[in-house]
C-alpha cells in the first residue's frame, strides 16, 4: 500500500488526464490552427477601403484637380452655390435602405421636388426603383404627382414603358387598387394601355389573389373597346378570378373569349365546373367533360369528382352512376371519395339497397371502405329506421378491423336514440368508452344526443351521470344540454333541481335564449308557480339583453288561464304588449280559450286593453266572444264587448 501511493503524484495524476483526453485536446489544436490560419489569409486578402472624395482631392498635387468643363461645371457650380432644397415627404428607413439601395438606385433616396418635376428623371427612377425596390417606385410616383409631376410630356414609347413599370410595381407591392389608379392616370396622359400591360395586370394580380380588384382592373382596360385581348392566359386568369371572387355571372362571357383564343387547358375546364357545380348546372359539367375527351384535354380524378359531386347534389344519381361507369373505363381516377360521394347520394335520397349495391360493387373492385364509408351506410339504415340493418354494419365493419372514431359511434348512438332505444344507445356508448384507450372518446354532440334521450325516456338521473362524466373529460356543455336537462325536469316536475341547473347554466358563461325561457316557464307553470313565472319573464331576459318573444307571453297568459288564474294572464297580456308586437292570431287564441273556458271576465278584460294598445286584432275573434257572453246572458259583458266592437269599426273607416 506504501509503494503504491508513492507512485501517485502531481505528474502521474496530469499524465493520466492528458491520456484521458486526448481526442479532445487533439481536436482543440487542430481547430485552433485553422482559426488562426484563415484570420491570417483573409487579413492579407482584404482590399485597404477607398480614399473619399476629399481625400483624393487632398492628395492630389497642387493645380491638378478633376477637370470639369461646360455644362457640367456650370451645374456643379450652381449645385455649390444654391443650397439644398426641402426633401419631399417619402418615408424612409436608413437601416433598411442602406441594405436595399445600391448603384444606380441610391440617388433617388431623397428626390428634391425640381427632380420629382422633371419626367425624364421621373421615367429613369421609375425603371430602375420597379426592379429594386417596389414600394420606393410607387412612393415616389405618389410624391412626384404632390408637386406637379406631369408624365404627359413623355414620348408615348417611353410613357407607356413608364407606366407599365408603376402598374406592376404597385401590384407587387400590394397596392392594387393604387395600380387601378395608375392606369386611369395612364389613360388621362394620352396614353395606350396595350396587351402587355393588361396581361400583366392580370397575371399578377391572379398571382398575388386580388381576384376582386383584378376584375375592376379589367372592366377599367376594357372601356377601350379597339383593344384586343387576344392572349388565353389573360382570359384564364379572369375566369379564375371571378371563380374565387364568386363573381359567377362573369364566368361564361370569359370562357367565350378564352374558347376564341385556342383550346383552354385541363385547369380552365376544372374552374368552369367549379362554376357549373355552384350553379347546380349538372348538364354543363357532363358537357364540357365531353368536350374535354373529344379535344384530348386530360380529364384528371378533381374535375370527374367535381361533376359527379354536382350531379348527385343536383339529386340526379342515375346520370351519377353512369359517369361513374365512363370513370371506371379510366385508368386512375377513380378513389374512394368516388363511391362516397354517389353513396351519399343515394342514402340522401333513401336508396338504401342502390346504397348497399355500390358498397359491394366497390369491394369487388379491390377498393377497401373508407370510415367514411361505412358512416354513410349506417346514416342511409338510420334515416330509413333499419336500425337491424345498422348493427349489421357496425358488427361487420369490427370484424374486418376498421379503425373506430367518435364520428361512427356517435351515429350508431343517434340512430338508437332516434328509434326510442335508450338502452342501446348507452351499451354503444358504453363500448365507445371501453375504446378511449385507441383515442376515441365521445364528443359533445355524443352526450347531447345521448342526455335528450335520456331525458326524453325519463332517466334524468342517467342523464346527469352522463353530464358529470362529460365534465370530468373537460368538455363544457353548451346551450343545448342544459336545455335538455331542463326539460328532463319538467317531465319531473323537479322545480329546485332546475333552478340550480338554470344558475349553473349562468355560472358557465352561457346566455340563455328564448328556448330556454320556454322550457323554464314551462317548468315553472307544471309546479303552478304561475306568479314566479311571470316575474321570470318581466326581469330575466332584460338581464341577458334577450328580446323575449311575443309566444312566450302567450305560452305563459295561456298556462295561467287552464289554472284559471285570470288575473295573472291579463297581467301577462299587458305585458306582451309592453315588450313584443303580438299578431291578430295570438290575442285570438287568448280570446277564445277565454270563452271555451267560461273566463268572460278576462276576456273582456283583455279585448279593453287590446283595443286601447291598439293590438292587432280580428273581429271574428270578437264575435265569437260576444255570443259566448250572450249565451251566458252577461249583459254587462256585451255591452263592453259592443263598444269595443265600435271603436275598432271607427279605426277602421279612420284609416
């Protein structure tokens, strides 16, 4: 042990570290030598920087100075004894521009007005700021028109050539509708707005997406009806653009003019069906995809969607389907959005069995079901109530290992809870649930079907499980879930566990509307707390700015009334009056329940407060309550009913 630390020492312990590290200590010198050799190279290298002006004036010997005659020195002495004048107001960036300006377009930074003034200055920063620096170019055109810049002055080659450049450079710089009024100025110079600038207005413009003002550039150059726009690519770019700007109407007047130029390409046969398709015009897509077959246009698997999609929203499957056999004698256009799109069709249109021959024709055709596939084929059992048909589809497309989502289970679910089975539903759910371990979990649209079924079938206590199950995945129910909780209370006459939902609902941020005033009332009428519900209905609306509507009023005037609470629906009445404008129909409805119902007394009172309003009312109505009070023998109540009858007959002769 002695021996062995004797041998360790300083040097031992260093020798070993160095050992240790040796790759990298090998790396850090040879870096560092190439380091210190490229800085040595370059410095060699490195041009010594130019002598200024005044340096080389100072080391030139005495009497040998630049020599500048004639014209040129009188300039210079005129530029030496007059000061410089205002810079016009251009917006600059020193930073920017030193990067951006180089030779020769560094002597337009700063323009006096006497330069912005003379159009042959004008012309040469024109051409040149139009290839370096867009946005500079239509500044300074905006600052030379300030002072009095008139570019009419200009040969008309130049001029044109100058207004092309301003026309090109404001559209680059995203300026459009500034290039609009560049053309107009070009115009009012005297000047031809030719075939190249128009189609280079368009073309970028096309490019840069200003469909819209691309076309008011176009209706602009074409006041000048001797030009000919005899170029298909400029007829190309308006169709497109009146595509995307939904300017529909334009869209045949171009393709004439692009069919006068030559044969249109694959793309301009796609817009014209994205018109077609738009216009619901099914016969003018299978035209031009005949037109594109017949002049050797290659008609690619977007257009053949496109008009087959057009066909079957036109509801015309039969046509569908014999396009689909044309597609088929095509080598590679026909996908599984191909089928769907016809399957959708045809369960739209309740043909379930033309739905499930398509699916087994697809399959015999080695194209496998899409998710989307098989959704459709459960919605098409749905919508025809062949809810046996639809389990079929479930358990089969588990079988061949579709991968589940929450679209397909939901739509399973929806359909059972269409059908009245409840339980169904919830055991779908139920293995949805077992499945969240391969990501699919329901949805909101999930529990709102599922709560209204429950609450419709009367299981408000598994629809509120549901609703803590749905909190605990952090989804936040909306308008409609409450709304059916609520209406699973009515059916319970549950008054406390609907207020506490109504507040909970307020709690959560979300604004009550008039279905949800509706379902209260409602909730509140079936315990008979017939006086809280008009108070519900005077102040609770104006606390969400909710204009209540004029059948809430009734539905509630006529809730008191059944429990012969007279004077709590003439109260409810005057009230509708106050906040909504009730048809001749509603105050009718109130009069005769009034009379069905022996209520004559309400019912005067009513007809009084109507006529005073005025209301809107029907005499019909009226008289159907007099004879009931005759038959009752209310004298007094006829009496008031007559003179209500005369002040609306002198109304009528007054207006």
């Amino acid at each position: 042990m002695e021996a062995t630390s004797m041998n360790i020492g300083p040097a031992n312990i260093l020798f070993e570290v160095v050992h240790a590290m040796r790759l990298e200590l090998t790396f850090l010198v040879f870096f560092g030598c190439l380091y210190l050799m490229n800085k040595y190279f370059f410095s060699k290298a490195k041009p010594s920087p130019p002598k200024s002006s005044k340096a080389r004036m100072a080391a030139m010997p005495s009497g040998e100075g630049p020599k500048v005659s004639g014209k040129a020195a009188d300039s210079t002495a005129s530029r030496r004894r007059t000061a410089p004048g205002p810079s016009t107001s251009i917006p600059t960036s020193d930073s920017a521009e030193a990067r951006i300006f180089t030779e020769p377009a560094h002597e337009f930074r700063h323009p006096r007005p006497e330069q912005l003034r003379d159009e042959e200055w004008f012309a040469r920063a024109a051409l040149t700021l139009k290839s370096v620096q867009v946005q500079r170019a239509v500044e300074v055109y905006k600052a030379a028109l300030r002072v009095g810049l008139d570019l009419s002055k200009l040969p008309p080659s130049k001029g044109e050539e100058v207004f092309v450049a301003l026309v090109t450079a404001a559209i680059r710089a995203n300026q459009p509708l500034e290039a609009l009024d560049i053309l107009k100025n070009c115009r009012s110079c005297g000047f031809k707005i030719g075939l190249g600038l128009a189609a280079s207005a368009t073309k970028l413009c096309t490019s840069k997406q200003y469909y819209k003002e691309c076309l008011l550039i176009y209706d602009f150059i074409r006041q000048d009806e001797s030009l000919v726009l005899d170029e298909r690519s400029i007829w190309s770019c308006l169709l497109f653009c009146a595509v995307e700007a939904r300017a529909y109407t334009r869209c045949p007047g171009f393709w004439k003019q692009m069919q006068a130029c030559g044969t249109p390409y694959n793309k301009d046969y796609g817009n014209m069906i994205r018109y077609a398709s738009n216009q619901r015009e099914w016969q003018l897509t299978l035209t031009l995809i005949a037109e594109m077959r017949e002049r050797g246009v290659e008609v690619d698997n977007v257009v053949y969607n496109m008009a087959l999609a057009t066909c079957v929203t036109c509801g015309k499957t039969d046509e569908a389907r014999l396009l689909l056999k044309e597609m088929e004698a095509s080598e590679g256009v026909v996908d599984v959005i191909t089928y769907n799109t016809l399957a959708k069709g045809y369960a739209k249109g309740g043909k379930m069995a033309e739905c499930f021959q398509l699916y087994e024709h697809m399959r015999e055709r080695g194209m496998a079901p899409s998710q989307v596939t098989y959704g459709i084929l459960l919605d098409c059992c749905i919508n025809e109530n062949h809810m046996d048909r639809a389990v079929e589809v479930f358990n089969h497309m588990t079988e061949e290992g579709c991968v589940m989502n929450t679209v397909l289970y939901t739509t399973l679910i929806k359909g059972f809870a269409r059908a009245g089975q409840v339980d169904q539903a919830m055991s779908v759910y139920e293995k949805m649930l077992e499945d969240r371990t391969q990501g699919v979990t329901p949805d909101l649209i999930t529990f709102s079907i599922l709560i209204k079924a429950n609450c419709d079938a009367g299981g408000l206590k598994e629809a509120l499980k549901l609703l803590d199950t749905m909190l605990d995945l952090n989804l936040h129910p909306d308008e409609v879930v409450f709304n059916n909780l609520l209406s699973g209370c009515v059916q319970k006459n549950d008054e406390k566990l609907g207020k506490q939902l109504f507040k909970n609902m307020i709690e959560a941020g979300l604004k009550p509307s008039n279905a949800t005033f509706s379902i209260m009332l409602r909730l509140l009428a079936s315990c008979k707390l017939l006086e809280e519900a008009l108070e519900l209905l005077r102040s609770e609306p104006q606390k969400f700015s909710v204009a209540p509507e004029a059948r809430l009023f009734v539905q509630l005037a006529q809730a008191c009334l059944r429990e012969r609470q007279g004077r709590t629906a003439v109260e409810v009445y005057s009230l509708m009056l106050e906040r909504s404008n009730p048809t001749a129909s509603m105050t009718g409805g109130l009069l005769s329940m009034c009379s069905k119902l022996n209520m004559l007394g309400s019912g005067v009172e009513i007809l009084d407060i109507a006529v005073k309003a005025p209301a809107k009312l029907d005499t019909r109505d009226v008289q159907e309550l007099r004879q009931a009070a005759v038959r009752k023998k209310k004298t007094e109540f006829v009496d008031q009913i007559d003179q209500c009858l005369r002040v609306l007959s002198h109304g009528r002769q007054a207006a």
